[in-house]
C-alpha cells in the first residue's frame, strides 16, 4: 500500500475488496492528478474498461471490461508468509500473560524478565505446526530470508490457494526454507514462471502438488515437475490444458493425475501420457471425451498403454457408445472405473441394464462406480451379455461346435470377450475384497456357446402370429379338394366342426376330425373332445385336418 | 481417568463398531493386532506420540505386553455377525471375552431380545461389564451403539440398560442409535420394536444420537458417487460422526467438550434427549483438492437438509440447542465468525427461552479416512448435534405405522408368546404420544 510506485510493481498480484487482480501499469494518467495503477480483474466484468483511457492505450486486457484504474493506496499488496501464519495461528495473549514474570540468571545476577512466557508459548506454537491453511490470506512473498526457516520449519502441508503469490520465485523461497513440505495448495494463483530455476532440494520431500485453476500450460507443468523428482500426486483441474508433449524424464513417479474440467483435452492427447509407468488413478471428469481407443491391441490382446493404471473416472462426460467400455477391457491393469452421468448412462431407464453390460464387457474390473462387483453378479451379468449378442453372434459366423466357429473380424473386434465367454470350462478366480484374507473361488464357467433355444426371441402376441395354416383334406371323398386355411390355435373343436359343417353343407353332429402331422406320417391323432381347442391337440403349423363324415 | 467403555449391542451395533474401532486404531496408529506404531525415524513423531498416548487412554486399555485393547464389549444373541469379527482382521485386537454370542437369535421380536431369550444372556454380559469397569480408573459412561428396528438392537438393549442403572447409577450412558428409515425398511415389525423399545430406554439414556440409514444412502449416491452403498460405506460415513463426537475425549485440544458436557449443553429436559445428527464436509475422493471449505462454509453446510444423518426437515421446527465439534485446522477466530453469521440467519430459529444456544468444541487432529473408502481427506471438519423440536416428525411417522399395524393387532401373537401382554404395546404408545406433545410443548413461545 505504498505511493511510491516502482517498476517491479508491474506483474503483481493484488488484492482490492475481496477482488483479485494483476497490475498491469504503474504511472500517471491525464489528465486526473498523482499516480494510478492499472489492473486486469481476474473477474473479465468487474472492471470498466480494456486499459484504454480517452484514447490512449495504457495497457491491453483481454477482456473489454476486464481492467480498471485505481489509486495505489486502495489497493493490498499482500503480506508475507510468516506474518500470515502468524495471524490465523498465534493465539492472542490475553491481559493477564503479561504480568508473568521469570528470574533469570545472567551470570550471578538474577534478572526479572516480563512477557518471555507468551513469547515463547508463540515459538512453540509455531514450531509445532505441520499442516497450514492460508487460503485467501493475501500472502504475496516469503518475507525475510530465512524467517520461515526458523520459525515454523516442521510444516509439511501448506494451502496458499486464492493468494496474492505473483511468480514462481517467491514460491521457492518459501518452499527452500520448508524442507519437510509434503502438500503443495496453489491453486487460483497465476504465478509467473521464474528466472531461474529452483535449487536442487527445494521440492524434494514434495509427493502433492495442486494447481487446479491456475491457467497453467502443460509445458510449466513439466518445468515443475522436473523440480519435483518425488512427485506422486498431480492435480490440473480447470486450467485449458493441452497436453502438447510426452513427459520423458519428468512425472515418472506420477501415480494420481487429475486433469478434469480441461475442456481441450481430446483422447489423441492421452496417447501422450500414456506410458507413464506408475501411474494409478486418472482423473479425466467433464473433459468431453466420447471414445478411446487403444490401436496397438490386437484381438484378443491387452494394450502396453497405461501400464499400471487402475482405477479411471470419467463422469460427467460425452460417452456414448458401448464401445468404450468394450475398448476399456485392453488395459491391463484396471480394476476400478467411475463413469456416471453420462448420455449412455443416463438414457437407459434400467441402470441395472447398464451395469451389467459394463461389468462384461471389461473382465478384470472389481469395482463400478465406487461398488464392489460380486462374483455372482459378474456371473449373471456374463451369462446375461451372451444371451443379449447371441444373434449376433450366429450372423457373425459364430457356431456351437468349436470346428465349425469362424466369427468375423468385425464382431471379434467389438466384442472382445465373447469367445472368452463361450468356453466350455474356464476356472474363475474371484478375490474378496479385503486385502489380508484373499479367498480364491473356483467357479466352473460352464457357460458354453448360446444354443439356439436361448436364443429364440419372442415374437410380439399379435392375433397373426397366433394363426396356424392347416391343409384340410377330407380322406373319404374322392373328389373335394385340399383346402388351405388359416385356424387361430385357441378355436375350439366343436366350432372347427361348425364352420366345416356350414362349408360341407353335413351336419355337425355326423363330422369326425383328426389330424396328422407331416414330423410323423402315417400316424392320425383324433380330436374327439368338443370342448378343447387345437392348440390341447398340439396342432401345429403346416398339419393336415382329416375330415371324414 | 475419564474412561469410556462401548457396548455394541445386535448386528448394527457390531458392523457399526466394527468400522468404528478401525478408525480409531488409524487415528490413533494402532495397528490392527493392538501395538502402536513405533516405527517413526522422525522424532517429532515419536515425541507426538508420546503426547497423545495419555489420552487415548479413555478408549484403549494398554496390557503389559504393550498391547492396545480397545474398552469394548460386543454382544449378539447370535453368533453369525461376532464371527464376522473373530475371524475378520480386528480378530487379535479384541480380548475373546470380549465378543459374547448367544446361540439362539431374538428373530426381530423385541419380547425375544428382553424376555426369553435376553435373560438368559444378561448376567454374563454384566459380569463383563463389570470386569471392563474394574479396568478403568475413573469411569465417565457408557456409549452404546444399537439399532431400534432389529431384535436384539431393541430388546437386549433395554434390558441392558436397566440393569446398567440399577449397577452404575451415576455413570452417564449415551446411545447412537439407528433409527428406522421412513421409506427403506428391513423389518415389518420395526415399527413395534422401535416404539416398545423407546419406551422403556428413555428413562435410563440420557442422551441418544439418532442418525437413519434412507439419510446415509442419498448422501452417499448424491455426494460421494457411490452407486448402491452397501452397509460398509453408510458405517464408514456414520464412523466419522462418532469419531468426532468422541475426538475430545482421545486427543488433546484447544476446546474439549466432555461426556457430560454433551448432556449439559444439548439436553433441555430430561426426555427430550434426541440431537440430530450432521456433518460437513462430505466430499468424494475423487473430488479431493477441488472445493474449499472454510470454517464459515462447513458451518453453513451442517444447517443444510443434504449433509443431516437423519431424514427430518429443521426448518419445520425450532432449535434448541446446538453442539458444533469442529476438528483439523480450525482457528477460534474463524469459529466465532461463522456461529454469528448462522444466527442472522433466519432460516435458523431458535426457540424464545434458550438465546444462545451454540456449544462449541474444537480439535486439532483432522478427520482420518479409511483407506480405499469413499471420502476425501479434507483439513477440517465439523459435526453438528442439534437438539430440534422437528425430530418429533420422526416419532410421529413412526407413531402411525405402529397404530397403523396395532390396530389389527397384526404380528402381535410373536410377542404374545414370548410371554408379553397387551397392556405394555399400550403403554409404550401412550410415553411415546406424551413424547410428542412434550415436544410441541416446549417449541411453544411463551
């Protein structure tokens, strides 16, 4: 909050009523009097203008109403570390602290002391600090060298999101003096990439870095990670990131990525980190992707891409295809996914339906969307996978007997484990979940190729599907012809008779029917009760009615 | 000093305290056969340690072995669910006498759970008590976990409890009950078992924590993305409600709030001892590092129907005391901040006799989660209990189902002849109507 305004003051970051901002001019603007500072709000519609004024282009913004001039005095430069820390935890000494007093010997002399005691209940306090929030603290730089250092050198996690931290730099200062940090918050801060670089040893304890909101490019992420040799935990939220190249020597030990809510991020883009060895979780959230695809795996193989990761989530996302999920079965190593809210997802009005179709199609897959698979729902979700693509599978060449079973590419490609599916015994290793007492169970998978019955659908109860087509030939009479009618099963023998009896012009009560069936010839079945219909005698389709009088 | 002994009563209450006792060996670095971590090189951890060793004291008994025994007693009149924890990973953690099964269970039917088959277990389950509390220097109470709805939950319960008054009259006996969700039932006769049980425990509880699992499982499929919670992901959230209750009384912190603390601040009058239970923040752990929450936001949270325990609406009733256990980095300031933005609140009311109305607790310990569970690690966190006359909407609703199914005197033969009568079904509903006009009675203004 100084009026001098000096040339460095360009880049910082800024505080004004709760608003953060970067100044990006410091001088003086006619034709109103003393010094003004021109900032660009973080908030594109706080401010008033574009760092035009009158005419004159003072500084360009990017946003026609994302800059403002203020005078100097109104603005919070920020403070630095120690004090901050200082603030929010130091409790305050109440009155009666300062009347303690202390004897002290220096050399043979007693001497009273007064206040030693809240001084140094403050040290202690501070040195025993390990986990520090300063969120929204207006900390802008480290303070004096070695301040921290002394003071609170035991902190292992520090929150400085939504700061005033303007550059790289001072975060190094502050981190060289804090040789246990662990946890690294920067989060809403746009920090400015430094000079130089950092010491060796100034990340070097750092397992968690996260940068969510901090419009931070892929190339500085790999700036840092190469300060960052322990690094295990990556969190990127929100920031436009483009993943523009491989990571070679840099995120190696990586195994926590979280890159949501980038809405650049394409799935060409994750060829690029995938072959990170140790990575484990991938956080890809509202990203917008719609496929992947793993082209190095062949039918039937397990991609060398995301070697060791396990657990993926993709809510909130564009998935729309089965393919995906058929797609997701190539990684070899995944045993958890997440994939809510998406447009496949959300359609199907039986979830269960979903799930099932998930769990089938990626075989190692232990948990779905946080739980656990059974091993008797897997089981009823293959069972149920194979029947569903059954058809599919006879068009696609697919054949009981293993000699005669040539399926085509295409469905090999988009189903994966069907054939898996199919063998006739296969041992079933299902874990328990809990790690200390694995217990292996052996189920039989006795699930064999579809048979055709299974596979049979079920025509839609409509009155012509109902309706048999009889020969009626009449063995006594020499001359009628063979006629060809269509019966509904349910009719009734006794109205089979009338209507004949009204086509013969013979009355009913002198009609005998039977039946023969072209399966069996020779052999005549009477349809002597009146009373029951043709579907009790198991009259059939294409069966001849022999009508005699 | 300040000892606690849990008792964990019928199949809830073991899964319950199953998850429990888990996450107070993490927080307290207790490995599961009962020794205490020691292999830290760092020596700022050994000497953390050795400061919180004193206090976790309430809770665990140290054997001259050095082992770490938990003072708790888990109690079943079946042996399917302690097999569970004899075999399970806690099974060398436990004293065997401390896991009592009977072998004949109470089959839903709260006259099982207190009069036949009940008896025959109580004395054996004193007796124990009774060695547990000869353990422990200075025993505070007693915290017992159960369900309302099941057998033994309800029934073993109340015979429990009044046979503890009759021996620890002085002691304090908190409750953290599971009460019977309003549209996701496990039991037809819940509604019998839960209103006869009421009855006769209120008398002997002086305080009970009801939380409900319909509340649980919307928190976990709508905030935490977990498809189908199973029991172990509802424990694991409700776990994290009890730790906080109990925090102050396992480690050191700026703003200890005690057993009797609770009773003194939360509980107007003798029977209206049923705080309602919520906590904040509830994140899933795939959404770590991505929402902050300050003081004033978790705060502000805890008044929100999304992150209540039980299904009840508050803003249909008025407050009338208000219990806020803050743990992690929580600074005072902060603290006083957020209550006096809550009270300019109006959807915040509190009754005309009680104005201040805000107990505060706080902890420096942060919330520990379970490894592979489905919350996030966050800095801070806070526990509400609040004692709210809306909670009568809960005994009202139970209320009904009870007359609902009394009326017809459907499934009562179960209780008849397990040597019930009538008249006590009768009396039970009675305490419970006087419940709610006491109630309404005190959400009155003058």
């Amino acid at each position: 909050m100084s009026d001098t305004l000096t040339p460095d003051v360009i880049g910082r970051r800024v505080e004004v009523n709760g608003e953060h901002a970067t100044v990006r001019f410091a001088g003086v603007v006619p034709p109103v009097a003393g010094p003004w500072l021109g900032v660009e709000w973080d908030n594109p519609e706080r401010g008033k203008h574009d760092g035009s004024h009158e005419g004159t282009v003072y500084f360009k913004c990017r946003h026609p109403t994302g800059g403002s001039f203020i005078r100097p005095n109104k603005v919070n430069f920020g403070t630095d570390f120690l004090t901050a820390i200082k603030n929010r935890y130091v409790l305050e000494d109440g009155p009666e602290e300062d009347r303690k007093e202390q004897i002290v010997t220096l050399g043979n002399k007693p001497v009273e002391t007064v206040g030693f005691d809240s001084l140094m209940k403050q040290q202690s306090q501070l040195s025993k600090l390990q986990e520090v929030s300063l969120r929204n603290c207006a900390v802008s730089c480290a303070g004096e060298k070695g301040g921290v250092a002394e003071a609170c050198p035991n902190i292992r996690r520090v929150d400085l999101s939504k700061n005033l931290l303007s550059s790289w730099d001072e975060v190094i200062h502050i981190a060289d003096q804090l040789r246990h940090l662990e946890v690294l918050n920067l989060s809403e801060n746009k920090l400015k990439f430094p000079s130089g670089s950092a010491l060796t040893g100034t990340f070097s304890a750092l397992k968690v870095l996260v940068l969510n909101q901090t419009g931070i490019t892929w190339a500085e992420v790999l700036w840092c990670a190469a300060w960052c040799p322990g690094l295990e935990e990556l969190y990127l939220e929100s920031n436009n990131i483009v993943i523009s190249e491989r990571p070679t020597d840099v995120l190696q030990t990586v195994k926590l990525l979280d890159l949501s809510s980038n809405q650049l991020i394409d799935e060409n883009q994750l060829y690029l980190i995938a072959h990170l060895p140790r990575l484990e979780q991938l956080i890809l959230s509202d990203v917008g992707i719609s496929s992947i695809h793993f082209p190095d795996a062949g039918i039937g193989c397990k991609t060398s891409m995301f070697p060791s990761l396990q657990y993926l989530v993709v809510n909130d996302n564009q998935i729309s295809q089965w393919s995906f999920f058929n797609e997701l079965d190539k990684l070899p190593s995944l045993r958890a996914l997440s994939c809510l809210r998406n447009p496949l997802t959300k359609e199907d009005k039986e979830a269960n339906m979903t799930r099932q179709l998930i769990i089938a199609s990626i075989g190692q897959l232990k948990t779905l969307n946080k739980c656990e698979i059974l091993p008797k729902e897997r089981r009823t979700a293959e069972l149920d996978y194979r029947k569903a693509f059954g058809n599919e599978w006879k068009q696609a060449g697919g054949h009981q007997d293993p000699d005669k079973n040539r399926l085509s590419e295409e469905f090999l490609r988009a189903h994966r484990r069907y054939q898996f599916l199919c063998l006739s015994t296969c041992v079933y290793a299902g874990g328990l979940q809990v790690a200390d007492f694995p217990l292996e169970q052996s189920v039989p998978l006795e699930y064999g190729a579809p048979e055709d019955w299974e596979l049979k659908t079920q025509q839609p109860f409509m009155l012509k599907n109902q309706l048999l087509t009889l020969k009626i030939k009449y063995p006594d009479q020499l001359d009628q012809k063979v006629l060809e009618k269509q019966l509904p099963g349910s009719m009734t023998i006794q109205k089979v008779k009338g209507w004949l009896s009204r086509l013969l012009k013979v009355p009913v009560s002198d009609l005998l029917l039977s039946y023969e069936s072209p399966k069996e010839p020779g052999i005549e079945i009477k349809l002597e009760n009146d009373l029951q219909s043709l579907r009790f005698y198991s009259v059939e389709n294409e069966d001849c009615l022999l009508v005699r009088w | 000093m300040r000892e606690c002994l849990s008792i964990h009563i019928g199949q809830a209450g073991i899964q319950i305290g199953d998850a429990c006792w888990e996450l107070y060996c993490l927080e307290h670095g207790i490995q599961p056969n009962g020794v205490v971590l020691d292999s830290q090189p760092d020596q700022l951890e050994n000497a953390k340690m050795e400061h919180t060793n004193a206090s976790f004291d309430t809770f665990f008994c140290e054997t001259r072995a050095g082992k770490h025994v938990p003072r708790a007693l888990f109690v079943d009149l079946e042996p399917t669910v302690i097999d569970g924890i004899r075999m399970g990973q806690h099974r060398s953690l436990f004293h065997p006498e401390q896991l009592l099964s009977g072998k004949e269970d109470a089959a839903n039917n709260y006259a099982r759970g207190r009069y036949s088959v009940g008896s025959k277990v109580i004395d054996l389950v004193l007796e124990r008590t009774r060695k547990l509390a000869e353990q422990c220097g200075g025993l505070q109470g007693f915290l017992i976990f159960r369900s309302f709805g099941g057998g033994t939950g309800s029934g073993f319960t109340s015979l429990l409890m009044e046979r503890l008054t009759g021996e620890y009259s002085r002691k304090t006996k908190l409750e953290f009950s599971v009460y019977p969700a309003p549209r996701i039932s496990t039991a037809v006769v819940e509604p019998y078992n839960c209103v006869l049980t009421t009855h006769s425990t209120t008398e002997h509880t002086d305080c009970t924590f009801i939380v409900d699992n319909e509340a649980i499982y919307d928190i976990c499929q709508r905030k935490l993305g977990v498809e189908r919670p199973s029991y172990a992901s509802i424990n694991r959230l409700m776990v994290q409600a009890v730790s906080s209750i109990t925090a102050s009384l396992r480690f050191e912190g700026p703003l200890n709030v005690d057993l009797i603390e609770f009773q003194t601040n939360l509980v107007p009058y003798p029977r209206i001892h049923f705080p309602m239970t919520a906590f904040a923040p509830i994140v899933s752990a795939d959404k770590a590092y991505r929402e902050q929450f300050s003081v004033s936001d978790i705060t502000t949270a805890c008044f929100e129907s999304s992150n209540q325990l039980v299904k009840c609406d508050p803003r249909l009733g008025k407050y009338m005391a208000c219990c806020l256990l803050y743990r992690g980095d929580v600074v005072p300031k902060e603290v006083n901040a957020a209550i006096a933005a809550t009270k300019s609140r109006h959807s915040v009311q509190f009754v005309d006799w009680c104005p201040t109305g805000f107990k505060v607790g706080i902890n420096n310990r942060p919330p520990t989660v379970m490894p592979g569970g489905d919350l996030a690690k966050v800095h801070r966190a806070v526990c509400m209990l609040s004692n709210t006359t809306a909670i009568v909407e809960a005994w009202a609703r139970l209320d009904h189902k009870f007359d609902l199914m009394y009326a017809k005197r459907a499934f009562l033969h179960w209780y008849l002849r397990e040597g019930m009568e009538e008249a006590e079904f009768l009396e039970a509903r009675e305490d419970l109507a006087a419940l709610e006009r006491d109630y309404e009675e005190v959400g009155q203004s003058f």
